[in-house]
C-alpha cells in the first residue's frame, strides 16, 4: 500500500494540475507585457545619443536609473490632415483641430534607448540644445504590484477555467466537470430518495412481473435460495416493443426491492473521446459494489452492447465500452446482491457474448397487452382521472387491440383533456372512445371541407369495406362508419371493434377475408362511379403486405407451398422484411401476389353486386349524417336484405302462379 502511495502520479491531483498551468500561463503573460512595451522602443549607442543631440534632433529625453528614453523630434515637413468628418465634428465639439494635428504628430515621433552613462556634459548639451528632460517620480507599491502581476493574471486564469470545465461538463454529460468526463452519471435513487413505483403501478405485464418479483424475494431473503444451492441471477434483459413498459417494470424492481437503483442510458456511455465510456463503465460498477445489495439499470443497451460481427461499422470507442462492461459483469460478486437489468427493443443486434448465460441469465418478455391486460392498464391510469359512474373499460380495451401501456395512458389523458375542453369536471364514455379515434386517425379536420362528388366517393368507399366485413364470415364486426376527415390524412374511416378476446392465429380463410374488406373501398368506387381515385392506397398497401406475408412467411400459397421465403427482422420495431430467395423467385412471388389481390377484388365486386340495394341506400344515409354507428349500419343492413327477401318470395310466388 505505501509503494502505490509513492508512486502515484502527482499529475492525477486536479487542483495540481491547475496551479502549474495558471503559473506557467501567468509568467507568460508577464513575459509578453513586457514584450510589448519593448516593442515600440528602438536601442541605440550612446555615442549616436550625443550624435542626434548634436544635430538638434531630439525633443525630449525621460531620465531613468538604469536607462535613457529619447523621444526624437516630429518630422514638421509631414502632412498630417484631419479627415472631413473629424474636423467637423471637433468644431461641433469646440474643439481645436490644430491641437489634434499636433497631438497626432506628436504621436508619431520614434522612440529610442540608450544605457545611463554618469556624464557631466549630458545636462549641460541638453539645455543648450533646449531638449526637455525629466525624471519619473514612482510610487512603488509592492503589494499592488504583486496583485497587478500575479494574482489578477491567475485569477482571470481561474475565471477563464471554471467557464471551460463547466461548459465541457454540460457537453460530456459528467458530474465533476473536465476533470471527472470518465466519471459516471447513472441517477441514483434510494430508500429516501425512491422510484415512486411499485409492482401495483404495473398492469398487464404478469408473466414479466413474476420472473422480476423472484429477483426482488432473492434480493430480501437470500439465505433461503443459498440454503438449497441456488444462485442469484446476474441479469435481466428485458424485451419488447416501445411503450410497454420495460423502464417501469425496472423502477417497479427497485421500489419493490428497496434497495438503491443506479438507471441510465446506454448512450451516455459513449462519447467522442476515446476510453471515456469504459471509464465510466468501471465507475459506474465501483459505485454500485459500494451500495451493494443494489439494482444497475441501463436502458437501451443496444445503444452499446451491438454486435462486433460487424466490421464496416466498428467503432472502436463503442467496442472499448462493451468489452468493458463484459469484463465489469464477469468480475463483480452476485453474492453481494448486484443486480443488473437492462431493456432493449432490438434484441436481435446484441452481441452474442453479452446475451450468453453468467451475464444476462434471463430473457424476459414484454409483449404488447391482450385484452385483460389493456382493461388492467386503463384502470392503473384512470384511477386518479374523475370519471362518470357508468363508464365501460371493457368496450375501449376492445377498441384498441394492438396498443402498447404507453398507448392506452396517452388515450386517458387524452380523454381528460376532451372533457376540460367541453368544461365537464368528469370524463364520460363518448371521450374515452374519441380519444382511441384521436390517436389513431387524429383530431377531426374541420376546415377540410369536401365537394359533394368527394364526399359521396368517400362515403361508397367506407360502406364498400363495412359490406365486405359484413358478410363475409371471419371478419370483426362494424363499430363505426364516418367520412369526417381526420389530421392524419384519412377522409374518412370504417372501425372494426371485435366482440371477444382477440385470437392469436389466423386461417387462410381470415387473411383473404380481410384482404378482400380492404380492396372493398376501390371496388364500390368501380362500381359505383365508374372510377379509381387515390383514396385506396393505403388499402392497396395494406393488402399488399398481407398477401405477401401469407405466401412468403405464412407458407400459404398453393404455387411454394411451406417454403419461408422472407424472415422478420426488428420484430419490435418497423418490422421489415428480408428476402431468402433468388430474383427469379422474387418476380414469380411478385405475380402469386397480384394473382391474390385479384381474386380478392373480384370477390369484392361481387359482394357488392349482391347487395347494390344496401350500399346504396346506407351511402346516402352516411352522406346525410356523416357518421353511423355499427349497430345503425347492421339495422339499415338488416332491414334491406329482409325487403330483398320479400321481394324474392313475391316473385316465386308469382312464377308459382303462373304456372
């Protein structure tokens, strides 16, 4: 221990550092101060002092003890005039030009000097010459001049320092200025200073609770784990879309645990400068071995943990800091009760040597909530939200199949700001629906006002995909119909609201019933009006991407069969799609899929044929009203089709007796 106390560096002391730098700034300030005096003063030998004297050239001479300052006399055969403007404004000031020429040829005299030599004479040829000459009387204050010299200099020093260290603190993200860049800033939360949330905070997420809530039982109890052989985990990798709630779960931990929580990004830990991230890395994990039993969290990981496979896009700042943070992980103490959980929604980028078992030992799922898991979710976030007595829960989670935790919390906050805008004190049933429209499709357009040619094609184009789903077998019945155009470009929309709990498989049957509902639209257009408009193309895209999933990932085309011709990849994010299969395959997919649209079209045609009495008359109703809701549609739907039925029967009737 007193060999590393002796040869530690005193360079690593900060304050130092700063005290050598400001002295050595300081006396190079001094150096170039008097540079600078120098500078306008030109030597010459005493002899050439008495020759200028002799020759009556010099105007005035300063006496110092150790020097002589000679100031040679103004060239008078010099033009020295003042610009218009001055001499105008020295009159407008009362001020004499004259004096001001003078000044600026006195100005302009060269300044020379000369050692002081003891000479008799030099008094004597000076007043015969008529030269001036004087001697400065100084004031020598020592405590002025040490504080003009030193202390002033390294105090601007000091100012100058502290501005830059605060300004690159605020850049680097590091709490101890210029100086601490490699230190980390994880915010850390405690037993006074908590997370706020706990596992009642959290709703839909049950099967991802339950394998955290075992590392919070080990984290208090974990003599009874011990006792059998167990092994506390290392870490947990939480996965799952944006917005489910993989950074709530993590606070949930600690709160629950109640131990100190150590959360940040995986971004701050890469920075432009080589080996600050690392450093940060190993600050990161002293300080959690010092609170320890204690819980790390770093969210987005990926944002460090990518893959090294890749050498196109290496960087070598980036790679510093993972295997950093794999060696922190293999070397500290699982006994001791740390705990690392990290979130990420591309799993699939991580490095292979960061997922393997010893590191993360779990992998845990956080899927986008079912049915009962929105209805838990609504309930978390509508409790503190003044609601009317009578509101349904279960209608909106049915309304907003897909959503994620962060989805269905903007949607009730949504609804209370609908309410204060139409000064309710209490949220109703109409705002939590309007507020599932206003996320998905936007507010209500009210300036986007349609010319009736438009608006009867919207209106043909939704009751075509409600008839469609209406009919058909293996579609979500209609909620509601409107052709009021929304901010997010849509003129109009059909929703679909299923009557039970979503199902997780689909049939073949229930792909190209749901690709003929979207072709519908274009199809009543066709139909009715004889045209195609661009009102269809997010249809035709829709339907596009479905029949193409159904032949390349679905195996469900009678041309390939089972064969997985395209993967997923960022499943939790955009979700794109990667080809597996040569050219030839690609253009023989291409015309397997146009083959599907069409027959989906003409199927949609000819559901539209069959029921030209109902599209009709339920347009004309829609145009009227604008909006209709799915049990308006189905009255008006019914009520057609029994007319059609009595007509049908009247006419066999009729045959019956004629014949």
């Amino acid at each position: 221990m007193n060999n590393k106390k002796k040869n530690r560096s005193p360079f690593k002391n900060p304050l130092l550092v700063f005290l050598v730098i400001s002295v050595i700034a300081t006396i190079f300030l001094n150096m170039m101060m008097m540079s600078f005096q120098s500078s306008k003063e030109q030597e010459i030998s005493y002899s050439d002092f008495l020759g200028m004297l002799s020759e009556d050239k010099i105007d005035e001479v300063i006496i110092n003890p150790d020097r002589l300052v000679i100031y040679e006399k103004p060239d008078e055969s010099k033009d020295i005039e003042l610009s218009p403007q001055t001499d105008s404004l020295m009159r407008i000031l009362g001020l004499d030009p004259g004096e001001a020429i003078d000044r600026a040829r006195e100005n302009s005299r060269n300044v020379y000097y000369t050692g002081y030599i003891y000479d008799e004479r030099l008094l004597i040829g000076l007043d015969e010459k008529g030269v001036q000459y004087s001697t400065p009387i100084k004031n020598n204050n020592p405590i002025l001049d040490f504080f003009l010299t030193w202390i002033l200099p390294l105090g601007v020093i000091y100012l100058l320092f502290f501005l830059l260290t605060r300004s690159m603190s605020k850049r680097l993200g590091g709490g101890g200025g210029i100086m601490g860049i490699g230190q980390s800033n994880a915010k850390m939360y405690n037993v006074e200073n908590a997370t706020g949330v706990t596992f009642k905070d959290v709703a839909g997420q049950e099967e991802a609770k339950e394998s955290l809530d075992e590392i919070v039982d080990y984290l208090h109890n974990p003599a009874k784990y011990r006792a059998i052989g167990a092994k506390q985990p290392r870490g947990a990798l939480l996965v799952g879309p944006p917005g489910t709630g993989k950074t709530l779960l993590a606070k949930a931990v600690a709160g629950e645990a109640k131990v100190p929580f150590f959360s940040l990004s995986g971004s701050e830990f890469v920075e432009m400068f080589v080996g600050v991230g690392a450093s940060r890395v190993r600050d990161l994990f002293k300080q959690a071995s010092a609170k320890a039993p204690c819980i790390i969290f770093i969210d987005e990981i990926d944002a460090i943990g990518k893959s090294r496979d890749s050498q196109i896009s290496s960087n070598d700042e980036r790679e510093q800091t993972l295997n950093q943070l794999l060696n922190e992980m293999d070397g500290f103490d699982s006994s001791k009760g740390l705990v690392i959980i990290a979130a990420t929604n591309r799993p699939e980028i991580l490095d292979k040597a960061l997922l393997r078992p010893g590191r993360f030992d779990r992998r845990i799922i956080v899927e986008k909530p079912d049915l009962k898991g929105r209805e838990d979710i609504l309930k978390v976030h509508i409790k503190n939200v003044k609601t009317d007595p009578d509101i349904n829960l279960h209608d909106m989670a049915l309304a907003t199949s897909g959503a994620a935790g962060a989805d269905l919390a903007n949607m009730v906050n949504e609804a209370a700001l609908r309410a204060v805008r139409f000064g309710r004190k209490t949220v109703s049933q109409e705002d939590l629906m309007e507020s599932v429209e206003v996320i998905i499709a936007g507010k209500e357009k009210k300036d986007r006002i349609l010319s009736e040619k438009e608006k009867e094609i919207v209106a043909f184009h939704e009751v075509g995909h409600a008839l469609a789903t209406a009919v058909q077998k293996h579609t979500q019945p209609v909620h509601k119909i409107t052709i009021v155009p929304r901010t997010m470009g849509s003129l109009g929309y059909t929703m679909q609201m299923p009557e039970e709990e979503e199902h997780y498989l689909m049939s073949r049957d229930e792909i190209v019933d749901q690709i003929t509902v979207f072709l519908a639209g274009r199809a009543a257009e066709e139909l009715v009006f004889n045209t195609k408009t661009t009102g269809a193309a997010n249809d035709i895209e829709r339907a596009t991407e479905l029949a193409r999933n159904m032949i390349t990932q679905y195996g469900m085309s009678e041309k390939f069969g089972m064969a997985g011709l395209e993967s997923i990849q960022n499943k939790y994010l955009d979700g794109r799609s990667v080809s597996h299969c040569s050219e030839e395959t690609k253009t023989a997919v291409d015309n397997e899929i146009i083959r599907v649209l069409k027959e989906c079209h003409d199927k949609a045609m000819g559901i539209l044929n069959e029921n030209r009495d109902a599209l009709d008359e339920i347009a004309r109703y829609l145009i009227d009203k604008e909006t209709i809701t799915g049990d308006r549609f189905m009255e008006i739907y019914e009520n057609v089709k029994e007319r059609r039925s009595g007509t049908e029967s009247d006419d066999n009737d009729e045959c019956k007796d004629e014949q």
